[in-house]
C-alpha cells in the first residue's frame, strides 16, 4: 500500500514536469532533448537552499527555488542557442543533457558523485511533520504518506492551471503562432525569439519546481536521477498522451507510469525475473513504446484542442475599423504631402546577381500604386527590402520621418507597415477567428507576466478584440469559419483571410504582394472591392505587385514598371499599359500587332 | 624533459582517440549527409558489435582471426536491418527530424537495456592478456592502441576509395551533395541509403572493436563515442565527409591537451564547452567549406 | 513523337496542381512553357522527369508507356533535365558530375566517353575546370554543367528549368546558342521552362502557356504575340 501511494506520489511529480515539456515541445514547438537538466537544477537548487540555506518549514520557498534556478539555466542555454536555426537547439539541449551529468559530479556544492541527502521533509511554517506522523481525521487516519501524495496532487492540479492559463491566453496564441510560422509573426510586430525564450523560461521553471518536490519527497538528489534515460521517459509520456494538449500530458504521465508499473508486476511475480534485470526492461520498455506511438500515432492520444470563440451576443452592425493612425514618429506636414512611406535608389544584389539595381516608389494615404513587370524584375525583393525580410545594400527608405533600412521585421511593422506573402502563409493551425486576433495589435494578454498580474485588463481587452474580429470576418465572408483551423480554408478562402489580417493590423502602409493570383476570375470582384476600400475607407496607403493587368487597370491610381531591378516607367494605368514601345521591349524583337 | 617531451605523449594519445572518434563520426555523417537524419542509433550497431566479437571469443571460444570479421559482418547486417526494418518506414512517410532522431535514440536505448537485462551489466574482456607494448613517441602504446590508429588510417582510406571509384560509393555521394538532382540523373535513392547504412555500419564496427579491446565491453560503452561523434562533426562541419574527420582529430587533440593543463575531472567539462562555444559562434563548423547540410524539416 | 503527354493530372498534398495537360514534342524543336509562380511549371518538369508521381494520364517516351515506374527508370527511358537552382554537385568536381550525368547508361563505357567529348567540345570552359569542385565556379558556369550533365545520358528528350535565369546578357546569349546546337545539331526534342517572355518568343519554335494547372495557349510565337495584350500579359 505504501507502495502505491509512493508511485502515485512520484507520478503526480513527473506530471508537472510532463506539462512544463508540454509548454516547451507541444505549445512552442522548440526540438528540446535536454528536459530532465531542468528539473536536474530545480531538485539540486531545491535541496541546496533547504539542506544549507532555509530555516525550516520553509519547503514552499525551497519550490520556488527550484523554478526560478531552473529558469536561469534555461536563459543560460536559450539565449544563445534560439539565435540559431530549429535543429541546432535541438543539439544543443542534447549536449546540455549529456554534459549535465558530468558538471555536477565535478562541483563540490552539489555533493559531487554522491549527490545529496537527508533533504528535509515537505513542510509549511510550524507544521514540519515526521515520518510516522499522523493526522487523525474522525475515523480515519492520513499517515505522513497520504498527506504527501495530496500535497503533491495538489501542486500538479496548480501547475495544471497555471499552465492551462498560458495555453488559452492571447499569449498562448502568440506562441502556437510562432510555432506555426515564426516570420509572419515578425511581419506583425511581435519579436518571435523573445516569445520561444519566455516560453521556453516558463516551462524550464515548472519543471524546476517539479524537480524540487521530488528532492523534498525522495530526501536524496545525485547525478545518475537526471540522465538522459529520464529525458527519454517523460518525452515517452507527453507523446503517448498528446504532446498537444495539456490534459494529455497528464495522462501520459499517469498512463505510462501505469503501464510500467504494470510490467514490472509481470516481471516480479509473473515471470519471477530478477531485479537488476526488471530495472533494464523498463528502460526498454518505454523506449519501445515511444517507438510504437511514433509509428502509430504520433500525435498522442489526445489531439490539440482548438479554442472556440462565441460570437458576442450584441449583433451590432459591422463598424468600419477606425482610420490607420498615423505613424507615430512623422510629423503632420512633409514635403511629399500624405507620404506614409518612400523609398529611393534601392539596391540588392545576390552573389553575382543583381536582383534591383535602382527602385524607389512614394506611397500615400488613400492611393493604390500597383507594381508590374516580368518575374525576376526586382518586385517581391523590394517588398522585402521595405519590410525588413532583407536587407538593402543601398538606397533609403523611411516612414513618415524615420529611416527603416537596416531594422528589424518586427520594428518596421510597428512603425505601420504590414505585408502579405506570394504564398499567402497563414497560420495553419489556429483557427480563422486567431488568425485575425494574432495580428491585431492592442493584446496586453500577449504578455505573460500581464496575464497574471492584470487579469480583468487582459479579459476586456480579448473580449474587444473578439467582438472586432468577428466583425472583420463578417466584413470578409469568413464568419461561418470562424473557429475552423486555417488548413480547412479554400485557396480563395486563404487569400481573403491574408487580407482580413493585415488589416486586422491597422497599419498605415500595406504591401500587398499578389493578393489575387490564383483567384478564380469570377471571384475576383470581390478582392478588388476589399482593396480598394482599405484605400478609400481605411485611408491606407496601398502598394500592390500584381500580374493581373485586368486588376491594374481596376485598383491603382498609379503604376511602376519594373524590369532588370529598376523602375523604368511610371505613370497612370492608361498610359502604362497603352505604351506600344515599352510592350515591344517587354515582349522582344517579334512583330506585336497594335493592340 | 623539454616541453616538447612533455607534450609529445598526449598528442599521440590525442591523435589515437582523434582517428577512432572519426570513424564514428564518419559514420554519422555518411547517414546525416545522404539520408538527412542525425542517427544516435549507430550506438546500436556499436554495442552490436562489441558483444558480437565477445560472443564469438568467448562464447564459441572462436579465435580473433575469424571473430572480428564475423562480428563486423554482424554489425553491418544490424545496420541494415535497422533501416529496413524501423526508418525506412517512417522515412517513406515523411517523418520529420526530431521524430527520426528520437527513433534513433529509443532504439539506442532499447537495445542497450536489453542488452544489460539479458547480460549483465559488468565489463568483459575479451582480451584476456596483458597486450604488448611500445615505446611510441615518448609514450607508451600498447598493442590495441596502434591498432586502433592502423584500423581508422586503414578504413577512412578505405572510405574514401569506396566513395570516389566505385559505383555504389559514388551514388552515396550524389544523394548526399543534391538527392533531387541524383533522381534526376536516375540514381535509386533507396538503394543509395542502403549502401550508405551498409557502409556506416562496417565503419562503426571498425571503431568499435579496438575501443573495446582495450576498454572491455559492457551496456554502456556506445554512449560516450556517439556523442564524441556528434560533439566531432559539431567542430568540423558537415560540408563535406573530411570536416567531421578533422574535427574528430582536433576533438581528441583537444582532449588530451585538457588533461595535460587541467586536473582530470574537468577535461570532460572542457572538452564539451568547446562544443558548445562552437555551436554558439560557428554553428556551421570550423571547416565548414560549403555550407550544404541536407536536413529534413 | 519523342515525347507524348495526355490528361496529365498531378500535384503534391490534395489538390492537383497540373489539371490535365496534353501536349507532345518531336525531335528538332524547342517548346518554351510560360506561366507566372504557381501555374504549373515546375511541377510539369519534376512530373515528366519522375519526382512527381503522375495521379491521372499517360507519359510516353518514343512511343513507350513510361508513366508509371520510379524516376530512375523514367530517366534511363532517355529524358534528362536541368534543373534551375541546385543544378550540379556542389562538392563533387567537374569530372564526377559529368560522370554522375551518365549515370543510367554507365555500362556503356564507349557511348559514355564519345558524350563526355561531345559534352567537352561544347562547352570548353568545362575541360579547363575540370578537376575542381562545382562549388567553386561561376553561376553561367554552373548552367553550362549542368546542361552538358543533361547530354551526358545521350537522351531523346532534355528539359531545362529556366536556362537563363541569373545569368548576365551574354552568357544568356551564349546559353541559347547551345540550347540551338543541342536541338538542330544533336536532334533532340527540348523543353524549356522560361520567366523570360522575351527570350522564351526570340528562340522557341513553338510556346505553350500555362495556367493554373491548364494550357491556355499552345502554338506559334508569332501568334502568342500578336494575340490580345491581355493574355500576352497575363503570366
């Protein structure tokens, strides 16, 4: 009996640290071999400070060590490492996790080879209970046991909360974003690298608390617990139960250690196996069945769950979103009138290649300039130039007053400039309605320390935000998909939500790269309707590449060709496309009849 | 004793550990290059092997002269079947990295523990003789040692012979440079990763069965020449098949000289640190050449 | 006819990209394929090279059914491509690649040898590097191995992805110039994927134009021309 209680008491331990992996792995989408060094330095942290440190009573504290030490570590691994590409983490939580071991026996403060022990007793204050103590409860009686197995259920039902908070805020929509696709979160404003430490810190510190309850349950912490065999059993648990979901990694905890236990019982009294042998066929045993899912069903027994937004009762008639505000850092009057954004005698060369030789362009409030021109012409690189996906070897561009070459993505897109993709590149895996809310700008629930200190201001701000986007949705056709996942949309459908969500956005320049190719042609009035009202509504300035000439001559005011990276004429959609000598050049030395 | 006296010792145990590191470092990079995965369960084929020769020894009494090529046939046919049998599956269904990379480490696992169930866990030797040594360099090297050296020169040769003049070998190589545009010039893909397991596998034994004749076998001993491995081709790069073989030699030079500065217990934490500073600040490896790591998602 | 395309449907995921394509070439000639980004035009080079798995319709090659099998077998039914980026072996020297080109006819040592001749009379600038690495040359120079890669299988067919994309005016020049000898001289039937409308009515003898997974075009360079500027721009 005491051994169950003392296997359950185990398992809702590892079910913590299962959920700070399932923040790291399953939410983030970081490739992290290294998980059991984080709740290696949350046991040792808490069995330092109580061992050495603490007055007693003080085991809360000691928890709190742990997180905090744990979180430390990973600020230490993860700032360097998240600079460099998805698959050099994953290497460098792994040397981290085979090093781990070595760097703690070789320290002498945490008891080299022999780690460390008589850690104290879970306690609170004055209540610092022995082992045979007892808590007499009418007719029953909570032996010292019980009473820990309810403690540590207790912090797993906490971690449990803490955790599902995370995964349903704004904020955890910012993270499953950056999971999804970690440059157009860039394109709207937000910095991706510091979302995948703030996470990854958050994970690594339920995990350290996890650690240090186990150094308060089992009184002993030494370098052979933290191996890579324990990174391997709980990465065994979070894949069987669903590394998605949070209620799965509860379950695979409880499932694995479950089944476990279960060959253990077979192995002892079954088939009288030996010991020594038992301990090895476990191991085994979970690496199989890791193996197994990964084969079978690799996304765990439970799947993610996506959040469904309730339309706000009020149906209140679809308001027009408030005017692009002006960028901050302008002055009212410039020389260029309502210029929002300019740019001139840009350049970029690849290697040996010149991909824009000379490009500028002017854009204002309430106009559509289109781009044309051949592929390899130069276009969608100015686009990139402009939005800070490349950087210009030449030339300037500014918004309003401020200089953006050189800046980062996320900058420049707070400065008001907002773009969409050639290959559209929405959020597969959040839902319509996310996709618009991940790009709306005023989210104080983005913030993970907001979300707990300011509750009631991060509630009003979503629920406004929400009620806009179903409007915007409403506004674009998509409110019957609202809580679809992004993969469940039509091309067309896609194309129109890229359109939905930079504007959603709110910026004061929009650069829209082929927002219309591929669109069936008798769907494609719409589009145009939606452009054009972000120009004239909105009172947007509006920059398109488009090869459509029938939507040239529809939308824009005005017209840049471009051809061999330079703007080689301008002017008004008539006088472009009516150019017979620019179209010979276009087409080549052949006869062209007079069109 | 001059400094170079002093110094010469490690820089040939430097240059032995170096050379055997690369042989399994060669191996990962054969695989990581040409099929796109990083695979830890060539420490399968390693423990494969070593309890092969063990086997063969000891068990059917067999002398070395048939037991290290029958125990090198066995770790190759392990290799094979590991591919055949457990990746080629989730590599035709398009698994990405971090999925081939924990099959890989649970298979390692796997058969590690079991292997320790079914034996037990304690060090065998299979060379039960003092070896015979010699005066090398101002150190002294037994017989093992120099083997060891002679063995990684011979296969690496060996290896780069294969790659460069035979058919097969030159299959290996176009998959690993541009696998879309071997297809395209009608190279069967499968066929290459074959041979590519093949060739690993027979490589890994190499490095394995003088490791353990020196060292004893037990459960255990595969874990420490992966990563060495893995930290290798880290420091050397993976633009081609030399970098990963000169970062293993830097790698053991590097070892070795941390025990000739650094009390003993902290030559592991050195050595490693250097991995990681490499990672940090050169990520591409120190000898990168070309930077073309062919990797899946 | 060398090669003979009918009803082609193919794509990757679940939808098709290419809706049923049809068309067919003969020795001689040179086909340019116009399109703009994701009408069909690289997956129409990787379905009739074998990377892409035809769903729907047939592919002969000199009469041959060759729609089903694995690209290798595709490849030895004597079609050779050349791809627009990534187009050699970085690592492997001048000499490899060639040799790697050949690959599907490796047995015939004596065919292999009168191509690389071949190969090396047309392209000189190929036999001054030989033995170095592919990494190590020019972006015109890279092309020129990989289109001398192409011949080396002595094919009936050769598809080339963009030949002139990224290179200056004159190599572009010269490019075309071979693409002409290699059509004429050695008689073989050439597809030419091209973003460059101009080029692409300047050298083919015959222009298809895709989109959105259809042929909306196929004939004459004169009369894609002289067509509506409409559908003259729309690519």
């Amino acid at each position: 009996m005491l051994y169950l209680i003392d296997v359950l008491t185990l398992t809702a331990i590892l079910a913590v640290a299962v959920h700070g992996y399932m923040l790291i792995k399953g939410l983030a989408g970081m490739l992290h071999l290294g998980h059991a060094v984080f709740y290696g330095i949350g046991a040792y942290a808490g069995a330092i400070l109580s061992t050495r440190l603490l007055p007693p009573g003080f085991f809360p504290v000691a928890v709190l060590g742990g997180a905090v030490f744990a979180a430390a570590g990973a600020l230490l691994v993860g700032w360097p490492a998240l600079q460099a590409r998805g698959r050099y983490f994953m290497i460098v939580t792994f040397a981290m996790q085979l090093i781990f071991v070595t760097l703690v026996i070789n320290f002498v403060f945490t008891g080299g080879p022999d780690g460390l022990s008589s850690i104290p007793r879970i306690s609170l204050g004055p209540w610092q209970p022995g082992r045979r103590w007892a808590l007499a409860l009418g007719p029953l009686e909570l032996g010292f046991a019980q009473v820990k197995l309810l403690v540590m259920t207790a912090f797993t039902g906490l971690s449990f909360w803490f955790c599902s908070r995370i995964v349903q805020s704004p904020y955890g929509r910012l993270i499953r974003a950056v999971r999804e696709d970690e440059q157009v979160v860039e394109a709207y404003g937000r910095d991706a690298t510091r979302a995948k430490l703030s996470i990854l810190l958050i994970g690594a510190g339920v995990t350290g608390a996890a650690g240090s309850l186990f150094a308060h349950h089992f009184n002993y912490v030494g370098p052979s617990q933290f191996e890579l065999d324990l990174t391997m059993l709980l990465l065994a648990m979070l894949i069987l139960g669903g590394q998605y979901s949070l209620i799965g990694a509860t379950v695979g905890a409880v499932l694995m250690i479950g089944l476990l236990e279960a060959l253990r019982f077979v192995l002892d009294n079954g088939l009288g196996v030996p010991l020594d042998m038992t301990a090895h066929l476990r191991q085994a045993a979970y690496s199989v069945i890791l193996v197994l899912i990964l084969a079978v069903r690799s996304h765990g027994l439970f799947p993610e769950r996506l959040p469904r937004l309730a339309r706000p009762p009020a149906r209140q008639p679809a308001p027009r979103p408030a005017p692009a505000p002006t960028p901050a850092s302008s002055d009212a009057v410039t020389d260029l009138g309502e210029a929002v954004l300019t740019a001139s005698n840009l350049q970029k060369h690849f290697g040996g290649v010149t991909a824009v030789a000379s490009a500028g362009l002017s854009l204002r409030r309430g106009k559509i300039i289109a781009i044309i021109g051949s592929n390899g012409a130069g276009k969608t690189t100015v686009f990139n130039i402009l939005s800070g996906f490349e950087t210009a070897d030449g030339g300037e561009a500014h918004v309003g007053r401020t200089s953006i070459l050189g800046r980062q993505a996320a900058e420049i897109a707070r400065l008001g400039v907002a773009r969409t993709f050639q290959d559209v590149r929405i959020w597969n895996r959040l839902t319509v309605i996310e996709n618009i809310l991940a790009a709306t700008p005023y989210q104080p629930g983005e913030h993970p320390a907001r979300l707990f200190l300011s509750p009631g201001r991060v509630a009003r701000a979503e629920a406004a935000n929400v009620a806009d986007a179903w409007s915007l949705l409403e506004r674009f056709g998509l409110a019957d998909k609202a809580n679809h996942p992004g993969s469940d949309l039509s091309y067309a459908q896609r194309k129109m939500l890229a359109l939905g969500r930079v504007t959603a956005f709110n910026p004061a320049a929009m650069l829209l790269d082929e927002p219309t190719s591929g669109v069936d042609p008798k769907k494609l009035d719409v589009f145009l309707d939606h452009i054009r009202a972000f120009a004239h509504q909105d009172d947007r300035a509006v920059c398109l590449i488009e090869h459509n000439m029938a939507v040239v001559k529809e939308l824009a005011d005005w017209v840049l060709f471009m051809d061999e990276g330079r703007v080689v004429t301008s002017g008004t959609p008539g006088e472009v496309l009516g150019d017979h000598i620019l179209m010979r050049r276009y087409l080549g030395h052949r006869k062209v009849a007079t069109a | 004793m001059t400094l170079s006296q002093s110094l010469l010792p490690f820089l040939a145990n430097g240059l032995s550990l170096g050379l055997s590191i690369s042989l399994v470092a060669l191996a990962m990079a054969l695989i990581w290059r040409t099929v796109g995965i990083i695979d830890f369960g060539l420490g399968s084929v390693y423990l494969a092997v070593a309890y092969a020769t063990l086997g063969l020894t000891k068990g059917l009494g067999l002398g070395l002269g048939i037991a290290i090529p029958g125990a090198l046939l066995f770790g190759v046919a392990v290799s094979l079947v590991l591919y055949g049998a457990v990746y080629r599956g989730f590599l035709r269904r398009g698994a990405p990295l971090f999925v081939m990379v924990l099959v890989g480490i649970s298979v390692f696992m796997a058969i590690q523990n079991l292997i320790g169930a079914a034996v037990s866990p304690q060090k065998f030797y299979f060379i039960d003789t003092i070896l015979p040594g010699f005066e090398v360099a101002g150190t002294r090297l037994n017989v093992a040692q120099l083997a060891r050296m002679g063995v990684s020169l011979a296969a690496l040769a060996g290896v780069a012979f294969f790659c460069l003049h035979t058919g097969p070998g030159r299959t290996i190589l176009a998959v690993a440079d541009n696998k879309r545009l071997a297809q395209g010039v009608g190279i069967s893909v499968d066929r290459a990763y074959l041979w590519t397991y093949g060739v690993a596998g027979l490589v890994v034994g190499a490095a394995a069965i003088p490791d353990v004749a020196e060292s004893g076998v037990d459960p255990y001993v595969a874990i420490n020449p992966v990563f060495l491995a893995l930290a290798a081709i880290i420091i050397g790069g993976l633009g081609n098949f030399r970098s990963p073989v000169l970062g293993a030699v830097l790698l053991g030079l590097a070892f070795h000289l941390a025990v000739w500065m650094l009390p003993a217990s902290w030559q592991e934490v050195i050595a490693y640190g250097f991995v990681v500073a490499i990672l940090v600040v050169r990520p591409q490896g120190l000898f990168g050449g070309m930077n073309l790591v062919r990797e899946r998602a | 006819m060398s090669l003979q395309v009918s009803n082609l449907v193919t794509g990757y995921g679940k939808d098709p990209i290419l809706h049923g394509v049809s068309f067919g070439l003969e020795a001689g000639s040179l086909l340019a394929v116009l399109g703009h980004n994701g009408a069909g035009k690289s997956s129409l080079v990787r379905a009739l090279v074998g990377l892409l798995p035809a769903w729907k319709g047939r592919i002969e090659i000199n009469g041959k059914d060759v729609t089903a099998g694995s690209s290798s077998r595709r490849v030895s039914s004597g079609i050779a491509v050349s791809f627009q980026d990534e187009s050699v072996f970085p690592t492997l020297s001048v000499k490899a690649n060639l040799a790697l080109g050949g690959f599907v006819r490796w047995r015939d040592r004596k065919l292999v040898a009168e191509r690389l001749h071949q190969v090396l009379e047309l392209f000189p600038r190929l036999r001054e590097r030989y033995t170095q690495a592919a990494y190590t040359m020019s972006g015109g120079e890279r092309r020129m191995l990989s289109i001398g890669m192409a011949l080396m299988s002595d094919p009936s067919i050769i598809v080339l992805d963009e030949p002139s994309t990224g290179l200056s005016p004159g190599m572009t020049e010269y490019v075309f110039e071979t693409i002409a000898t290699i059509r004429t001289g050695l008689n073989k039937a050439v597809l030419m994927v091209e973003q460059n409308v101009k080029q692409a009515l300047d050298h083919a003898d015959r222009v298809m134009v895709l989109k959105t997974g259809q042929i909306v075009f196929d004939g004459a360079p004169q009369d894609l021309a002289s067509d509506s500027t409409e559908l003259v721009m729309l690519f």
